[in-house]
C-alpha cells in the first residue's frame, strides 16, 4: 500500500515536469476549462439556490386566486362573485384583492401598485418597495408624482420603505390605500383585481377549484400549487437558455480537448517508447497519462466550483444581473441564500473530471502497447 | 552474475507478410559475466536486433534465451519489464533523454516504478552525475546539455537501478573521437565496478579499445567468426 | 531543499478540497441562519398576498408570471417576444426598435 503511494507521487512528479514543458498551452487550456466549470456551476449553483428560495417563500402565497377571463383576456372581477361563491366546503376566508400596473414614464419602469390588507394607509399615504426607493432615488418623507388613468396628477408622500432584505419579492411595490387606488386607476367600486380565497386543508384544493369553475364558469382558479410550479419550471427555462448559449462553447472545448487529450504527437509516442525502454511497463505509462487528464481535469473542476460559489453567493452572481435583468429597469438587490445540492455538485463533478480523463487514457492504450525496442530502430 | 546464453536465436519481422524480413538468421552465443562485449558490424547487419533481445526489449521469433539459466523467451511483458529494470541498463544511439526535464529527473526515471524512498532516490542519482561530473548540471534541463554532458547523463540513467549488464546501442555514434574516447574511459570505470557490458559499434574507437574483451563480428543476421 | 512537485500538488489539491468542505459547512450555517430573513419574507408574501418574485419587471406576465393568462405575452410588451419559440423567427415591431421616441408625450412628467 505505501509503495502504491510513493509510486502515485513519482508518477505525479513525473506528469507535472511533463506538463509544464508546454506551460502556456496547458494553463491556457485549464483556464478555459476552468472558465466552463465556473460558468456552469454558477447557473446550477444561482437557478437552485433560487428556486429553493422561491419554493420557501411562496409556500405563504394564497391557496386559491380567482381571475376573472373575459375574450381569453384577464378582467376586473364583480364583488358579487363573492357572494355567488356562496359557501364552500374547506374555504376559511374570501375576498377580493386590488393590484395593478403603472409605468412610470420618468424612469421607464414598471411598478406593482397594491392595496395592503395588514396596514392602513392615509389619502396620500404611500408605502414603496427598497428597488423603486433606489431607482428614483427617494427616502422617506419624500413625495413622488404620478399622473393617473384620467390625467390628474396626484402626489404621493413616501411613509415606509419595505425591508430591503425582502427585495425578491417587494422590490417594485408600491402600497396604497383602497380608496387612493380606484380614484387613480378609475376603477369602480364593487369591482376587484381578482378574488383571494383560503383554504384550511390543502388536500381539498382541486374538489375546491372544480366546484369554483362549475359555479363561475367565466373565471380561472390559480392554486398555489401552480404558482410552486411555475417557478420551478421558469428557472429551468432561464437555465435552459443560458445552457443553450453555452452548448456552443462547451462542444468548441469538447473538440479542443478532445484533440489536445487524444491527438498523440510523434514527441508523445517516441517519449512512451523511451518510458517503456528504460524500463515502465504498460500500465505504469497509463496511469501516467490517467495523472495528466486527472490534474488538469480536477483542477478545473475544483477551481471553477471555488469561483463559481464565491461568484453566486458572496458576489450576487453578478454576472448573470444583465441576463436576468433583460429589459427591466428595475432590479432587486438580493444575495441568494446558498441552498446547494450536493448531489448536483458530484454530477457536475463526473461530467467535468470524468470523459476529460477517460479522453486521455483512451488513445493512450495503443501507444503504450508498443514493444519498447522500437527506441532501438 | 549471470551468464547470458542464447540457442538458435531468429528474428523475422512482419512474419506472414509480403515484407517479411529476416533480420536474425539462428545464433547460438555465449556472454560471459563481467566480460566487455562489443557486437561488431556493417549497418544492417543485425546487431541491434539481436542486442535489443538480449536487453529483453523484444523477444526472438524462434530460439532460446536464457539468463543464469533463467529462461527468457516464454516470459509475459510484465516479468520480462521485471528483469529488463533489474537486471539491464540501457544507453540507446541517440541517447532518448526527454526533453524538458532536468538532468535529474532524467537520471531518476527508471526507477519511478519502482517507487523507492524518494530521498535514497535522489541521493543515489546525485552520486552518480558526480561520479560523471555532472552535478552542477543536475538541475538544467536537458535540451541545454552539449553531447558528451548528454552522454553522460544517459549513463547515468542507464545506472540508476544498479544493473548488472549495461546495454548501448551505437554510444559513439554522434561524439567526436575525443568525445568517444573518454566515453570508453568511462566504461572503463564501470567495469571496474564489476558491470558486464555489452555494446553495438562499427567505431574502431569502440572496438579497438583496450576496454573491450571480446569482438563478435557480424554480417547480414549471421556470426561472422569467432 | 526544494518541494517536489507532487507534494506541492497533492497539497494545493487537499487545500481545494477542504475549501470545497467549507463551501457546504459555509452554505449550511447560512441557510441556518437565514431563517429570519426567510420568515420575513414569506411573511410579507403571507400578509400582501402576494404570489411572485419581483425578478422581472419588463412585463406583466415576467412580473406575476402564475398570474399570467394562459397565451397573453404579446399583449403585454412587444419586445419581451422572446417568451416563445416564434421570439426567434419574428422581430419587434420597427416602432419600439432604436429610438426612444415618445408617443405620448403628456403621459411623461417633468420630474
């Protein structure tokens, strides 16, 4: 057993001169491995951590929402809905909700302006999200103008700025009175965004939505169980598309690899030959070549996984904000919470380190077999 | 120490082929222990064939081989990579150092697989490129070596793992004869030490020196006479 | 006495390794800790009722994405194209390419 060990390092020794021979070559090929570990293990690191966090934080998002559909478009929903729900088995509470959207022109962006159930705000009471304090550059105390749907200015005076550590979900909100929100967006009395029904037992979910849609037939019931998996997909859609882009670039290192792994130089083949002659027998002269696609593989794995955690959770994963953002001008600041799937990790492990090492043995074989008095010839 | 016989040895390469050649047409022969030997001939002739055997680099197609009666011939690769790191040296025509590492590292290759006590290692290496005057050099790396520091170096590897019969293959082919001639010095030194050596050359320097014990002349795959 | 390079590999490989170790010890006491954040969060969504991350902003169906009818996105910003497959084969319309040009020019407030 030791001398397996003090025969590992010698060849280790032995692989390491060999690759600092073509130094530049061999770092430049790391560095764009590593760069491919990096970028990879930054979107499975980013898109899980968020989705985890999602998951957490949306499980307290309401069981059902009734929209209203009109012409297969989302409509304001009568209160009387309310009461044609009637009663119904399992449902704790209903009621309706009040959001909406309002761009605003100054900075070209699109806020979420909603009437909170759990504070009361006064006529020109406002509470805004920490991206759109940001943004527009506004504290509290400080007022903020918008014109509304019928072309009146109203002037709204900012009394609270949500907590800045709940960005992912408020960083666009803007809360506000019942009273100041129909007045600004001219809708009637009566009418709602759609409808917020709670449910005590969440196994009575779906007997719940199908009695709701044979009672109204022009509505759509949204469970909270899509809201979960909506989000769950969306990151995987994000994440399709960025592998996508990079699909590319990894088969260009595929092939580069390949070739640099497997292509053998006539140097390589007389070296071998050389090795077997003074005296390494075959499977010395593969383990060897196993050393040389392990440490350069390895290192990029462990490199690239290194940068890559540093990147999404203490760096904010930085680069992926222009991607994310796309055309919003709002952005919320957050550092994900590093969930991390250790299962996911090992299989980007077996897929980095892996077919990289098996490319290098593979066309070793044949070389290696040579007899060793070809040197002699 | 070891007597090396060899019984109606033939080679033929590319058997079964249209470019079928023999390159060793039957030879019984006889070395000696601590003998200097030196396989004497034209190009073509068969001597490095028939030393590459003898050094268990490649087997005979027919014929027997034997080692202090050991015999050689049925071997599989792993015990005859076994007996050629223990029992052989070898320093080939061109010297095949590789390139890039240090003289050290060069000197210390054949007995990676062997994995010794790394120090010992290095230490035994070290005495060795002294006893050759190369220690200031160890470091270096060998593609700056002028051809007899090459030469050296490539004894010094052929040394490392103590063999008792060291091999070379044409050694003076690219040294000048002042080059050659301390080459043969440098033998001299090593068959003082008790080596049996055995060497292929067409070089009157080679086989003219008062180093060397016995000539065996050669032509076309044959013993010429003895 | 110079280190020999397998040394000084095996060592950095170790050093790695343990940095990895750390990354999971790291992530685990942050998740830990991140309780109260969490909580805050999920009871702000609890108590605004709310159902969607405030990621994307560009358009309604980014901005509430459950909320969002079944096969609404051109309706809503006709840049935002991309949600489809058809993104790739049709462009925006000339209109909101390049310039910013305003066409309602009353709807934008002196600031």
């Amino acid at each position: 057993m030791k001398s397996f060990f003090l025969k590992q390092r010698y060849l280790i020794d032995f692989t390491l001169s060999s690759l600092l021979r073509r130094s530049g070559k061999n770092i430049g090929l790391l560095l764009v491995y590593t760069l491919i570990v990096f970028m990879l293990a930054s979107v499975m690191l980013f898109t899980h951590a968020l989705r985890n966090e999602a998951g957490h934080v949306l499980a307290e998002s309401p069981e059902i929402i009734l929209q209203r559909m009109i012409a297969g478009r989302h409509d304001l929903i009568p209160g009387g809905y309310l009461e044609k729900i009637g009663q119904v088995r399992g449902v704790m509470e209903k009621h309706g909700r009040l959001w909406g959207y309002f761009f605003d022109p100054a900075i070209k962006a699109n806020y979420t302006l909603m009437v909170p159930r759990d504070r009361s705000l006064g006529e020109g009471e406002i509470v805004v999200g920490a991206g759109i304090a940001r943004t527009r550059g506004v504290g509290i105390g400080d007022i903020l103008s918008f014109r509304s749907a019928d072309s009146r200015t109203f002037s709204f005076r900012v009394m609270d700025i949500l907590q800045s550590d709940s960005e992912l979900v408020s960083s666009d909100l803007i809360l506000l009175s019942e009273a100041q929100f129909r007045d600004f967006f001219g809708i009637p009395e009566g009418f709602y965004t759609d409808l917020v029904l709670r449910v005590r037992n969440p196994k009575e979910l779906r007997t719940i939505a199908e009695k709701l849609t044979l009672k109204l037939p022009d509505t759509r019931p949204i469970l909270r169980d899509e809201i979960m998996r909506t989000y769950d997909s969306i990151f995987s859609w994000r994440q399709g598309i960025v592998f996508i882009l990079m699909a590319g670039a990894i088969l260009a290192f595929v092939i580069f690899a390949w070739d640099k792994a497997s292509g053998l130089s006539a140097e390589e083949r007389k070296e071998i030959g050389i090795l077997k002659a003074i005296g390494w027998e075959t499977a010395d002269v593969i383990r060897m070549k196993f050393w040389e696609g392990f440490i350069i593989s390895i290192s990029a794995f462990l490199l690239g996984y290194l940068l890559a955690y540093l990147h999404v959770f203490y760096a904010s994963a930085g680069l992926f904000e222009s991607v994310l953002k796309g055309w919003a001008v709002l952005y919320p600041e957050f550092q994900p919470i590093p969930y991390i799937d250790g299962l996911q990790v090992a299989t980007l492990f077996f897929f980095t380190v892996f077919p990289y090492t098996v490319a290098t043995i593979i066309p070793i074989w044949r070389a290696a077999i040579t007899d060793p008095d070809t040197v002699m010839r | 120490m070891q007597t090396i016989k060899l019984e109606q040895v033939k080679k033929i390469f590319h058997q079964g082929r249209p470019n079928e050649f023999c390159a060793i047409h039957g030879i019984d022969l006889t070395i000696e222990p601590h003998y200097t030997t030196v396989l004497k001939g034209p190009s073509g002739s068969g001597k490095t064939t028939l030393l590459s055997m003898i050094g268990c680099l490649s087997r005979p197609t027919s014929g027997r081989i034997t080692i202090g009666g050991d015999m050689l011939s049925g071997l599989p690769e792993r015990f005859m990579t076994e007996i050629r790191r223990k029992t052989f040296g070898f320093i080939f025509k061109q010297f095949n150092l590789i390139k890039g590492l240090t003289v050290l590292e060069n000197v210390m290759l054949p007995a990676y697989p062997l994995a010794p006590n790394h120090a010992a290692l290095k230490q035994h290496a070290l005495q060795l490129l002294d006893q050759f005057g190369l220690v200031s050099k160890a470091t270096l790396n060998v593609e700056f070596l002028s051809g007899g520091e090459a030469q050296r170096t490539a004894i010094c590897r052929a040394m490392i793992n103590d063999p008792e019969i060291l091999i070379a293959d044409e050694p003076t082919a690219n040294l000048d004869t002042k080059l050659s001639r301390e080459f043969m010095a440098l033998i001299q030194q090593l068959v003082d030490q008790g080596t049996t050596v055995i060497l292929t050359s067409h070089d009157p320097e080679v086989y003219e020196s008062p180093v060397i014990d016995r000539v065996v002349e050669m032509r076309d795959g044959l013993l010429e006479s003895l | 006495m110079h280190m020999r390079k397998s040394d000084l590999f095996l060592i950095s490989l170790v050093f790695a390794c343990i940095l990895v170790a750390v990354t999971f010890v790291d992530a685990h006491w942050r998740v830990l800790n991140a309780g109260s954040h969490l909580d805050g969060m999920a009871q702000m969504v609890r108590q605004l009722e709310l159902t969607d991350l405030s990621l994307f902003t560009e358009a309604r169906y980014t901005r509430h994405l459950s909320q969002a009818d079944y096969h609404t996105a051109f309706q809503d910003h006709p840049l935002a194209i991309e949600h489809f497959p058809s993104g790739s084969l049709i462009h925006p319309p000339q209109l909101l390419q390049g310039t910013d040009e305003v066409i309602f020019p009353e709807t934008a407030l002196p600031d």
